[in-house]
C-alpha cells in the first residue's frame, strides 16, 4: 500500500505537517518496506486554493492514504472522490503516524 504522509521535513524523523495545503513536504511511504519518496510541495505558497492543487497533484501519485494534521473541506471532498482514505488529526513523527494509521485500518479491516 502507499501512504502520503504530509510533513515539516523530508524523512520519516519528520513532524506531521498540521496544514494539509501548507505543508512543506508529502512522504509517499511504501507500507511494507517503509522505503520512501520525498516530494516538495509546489503548491505550499499559492495564493489561494492550495489544498485543492495538492489533492490533485497527491491524487496522481498513486496512493490509497494521507495522513496529516489537519485538511480542509475542499482538499478533503477531492482525496475521498478520488478513492483515498484521509487520516487527520493525526500528529507527532511521521513514521510512528504511519506505524499507527496502519494498526488501525488493520483493526478495521478486521471487524469487517
């Protein structure tokens, strides 16, 4: 599975970034291996919509989660029509978040 991890820094030891279209960079992180791509986020200084842009451009990349602190409606509602499982609130290092994104839907996963 992939998972996009929105974050302050570019690797695992990063804070999750509380800004969904704000945050400086997005981890794709392979669920199995924890290998990981970095990608700056382009759109971190758009004047407006910047949410959506990176919900479109994450939505490209091919993951099936995002974790992040926080995200708006509008990035939101683009991530789930686009078939992506979004996991907000989310806070603390990136690794430990994704360690804990993937025993809950293990969980869930399991009650079905």
């Amino acid at each position: 599975m992939k998972i996009g991890i929105l974050t302050e820094g570019d690797n695992l030891n990063s804070f999750v970034a509380e800004d969904f279209g704000r945050a400086p960079y997005f981890l794709i992180v392979d669920s199995d291996t924890f290998d990981y791509e970095v990608v700056e986020n382009e759109f971190k200084d758009a004047a407006e919509g910047a949410g959506m842009l990176v919900a479109d451009a994450i939505s490209e990349l091919g993951v099936d989660v995002i974790i992040v602190g926080g995200i708006g409606s509008h990035g939101y509602d683009r991530l789930t029509k686009a078939g992506i499982t979004v996991s907000f609130d989310e806070e603390g290092v990136a690794e430990e978040a994704v360690k804990r994104v993937l025993r809950r839907l293990e969980r869930m996963k399991k009650l079905r």
